[in-house]
C-alpha cells in the first residue's frame, strides 16, 4: 500500500511540474501576443490617421462639392469624408492668421475642400499613388495634397521591422517551449519505462501505449492554457482598473481572444508532439537500453 501511494504522488507531482512549465511558458508567449496586439492596433490607428486634403476649383459651389464629398465617400479606400465650405474655409483662414480676409479681399475667394481619412491598406506609398490618380480624375477637383510619401513609407518601414522582431521573438519562445516542455514531458515518461516495456511484452500495440500518455499531456496542456489564460486576463484588467484606464484602446477583446486561442492551440500542439515524440523514444528501446 505505502509503495502504491509513493507511486500516485511521484506521479502526481510530474504532471504538476508539467502543468506549471507549461504554465509560464505560455505566459511569455501571451504577453508577447498581447504586446504584438497593441502594437498591431497601435499601428492601425497610426495608419488611419492619414489625412487626403482635396481643394476643389474657385468655380465649386458647395453644393456641388457636397455631391463630389458623397463620391469619394463610396470608394472603397475612404474611411471617413467631411466637406470644408467657403465659410469654414474662410473661418479657419482667419484664425490661423488673425486676418479677416474677407474684409481685406472684399470677397471670399477661398474654395470648398474635402478632407478624408484613409483606410489603412491603403496606406502604402503605392496606394497613394494610385488613390491621388483617381482623386484628379473626378470633376471640378483643383489640387490633391497626399501624405507625404516618405513619411508614409518610413512609418511602415518602422511597423513593419517592429512586427517582425515580434514574430521572430514569439517562435523563438515556442521553440525554447518545445525543448523544455518535451524534457518535462521525457522525465515524466522516463519514470514509466518498465512500464512501457511489459505493456509490449503482453502485446500492447505502440497506439495503445501512447494513447494514455498524450491524453494526460493534453489534459496538463488545457489545464495550464487556462491558468496561463486566466492569469494574462487578471493583469489586464488590473491594469485597466489601476494604472492604464485607456488600455484596450490598444488591446481590444477580439484581439485577447485570439491570444488565448492561440495559447490554447500552442500548448496543445506542443504538450501532444513532446508527449508522442518521448513515448515513441521508449518504445524502440531494448530491455537493456532502459537501465541507462
């Protein structure tokens, strides 16, 4: 009876080994997640802040550059489109220079502009080529002012070298995972070797025995995702509640989720293959290798 107890807690406490690896493993590998989702709606917002200002020509009667405004507002690169009349045009004019121009000119001879934001995809020096080509071709259109080109392409230069340090950094940490996680795995399956070995002396079929091996590693896995989970949601919401109230402007729901999803997925795939791969390392062994 003693012997049989000692055995159930030696055993208990490998997988407990394994369940709190994986554990903080995943950890690492959600808060990179997390930080790439703040990052990648960072860059979003950044993006589509971009501005295309549009001055129609003098002969433009606001109304006619109302009707222009609800064209461009239809093509598939505007995100949002207001019309800037004369009168606004003239009032932002005097502000920005405390003239009244009006009253110097006689008239005002400014003209209506249209001013949208655009999507992000189509924020590529490339695209803005393309979206200033089609904007000249609509009538009573005067001049297009894009975002400056090298702004555009240095911006996406610098997402884009950030995006990818990330990526290499989060399979790096899988990597790093998956060694560590199949030598807790090994360890665990290494103390039921003798085990393994009378199984196929009785005729046990190698899916057999490595069918209850992968089942307790995949159950650590869940298990471990859900900490891991659970523990990434508590920060989160201490932070938002304590010392970053604006923090899923960054990090929204929908990109938490995918994280968790992915944790789930990374620690499952990871947990099964170590699992599989350590069984299978038993199985081909002889008699004697098992004493070393």
């Amino acid at each position: 009876m003693k012997k049989t107890k000692e055995v159930k807690i030696s055993y208990l406490a490998a997988h407990l080994t394994t369940i709190v690896s994986v554990t903080l493993l995943l950890l690492l590998v959600g808060a990179i997640g997390i930080l790439g989702v703040a990052a990648r709606n960072a860059a979003r917002q950044i993006r589509e802040q971009q501005q295309v200002n549009i001055v129609m020509a003098d002969s433009v009667s606001d109304g006619m550059a109302q009707a222009v405004s609800r064209r461009i507002a239809s093509c598939p690169f505007v995100l949002d489109c207001r019309v800037v009349t004369k009168a606004e045009a003239l009032a932002d004019w005097n502000e920005q220079t405390g003239e009244d121009l009006e009253a110097v000119a006689g008239y005002n001879f400014l003209s209506p502009e249209i001013e949208f934001r655009l999507k992000e995809e189509y924020g590529s020096a490339q695209q803005l080529k393309k979206v200033e080509k089609e904007l000249k071709a609509l009538p009573g259109v005067a001049e297009v002012i894009p975002p400056d080109p090298q702004t555009v392409s240095g911006m996406n230069s610098f997402f884009g070298h950030a995006f990818l340090v990330l990526g290499i950094t989060a399979l790096v940490m899988i990597l790093i995972s998956f060694v560590l996680i199949n030598n807790t795995v090994l360890l665990t399956i290494y103390s039921r070797r003798f085990t393994i070995h009378t199984m196929q002396l009785v005729g046990a079929t190698d899916g057999f025995i490595r069918r209850p091996f992968i089942r307790n590693n995949l159950l650590s896995a869940l298990i471990a995702a859900t900490l891991a989970s659970g523990i990434i949601a508590a920060v989160l919401y201490l932070l938002k509640e304590n010392e970053f109230p604006e923090l899923f402007t960054y990090v929204d729901t929908a990109g938490i989720l995918i994280v968790v999803g992915a944790l789930y997925i990374c620690g499952l795939l990871v947990c099964g293959l170590s699992a599989w791969i350590s069984t299978t390392r038993f199985l081909r062994r002889d008699y004697d290798d098992l004493f070393r």
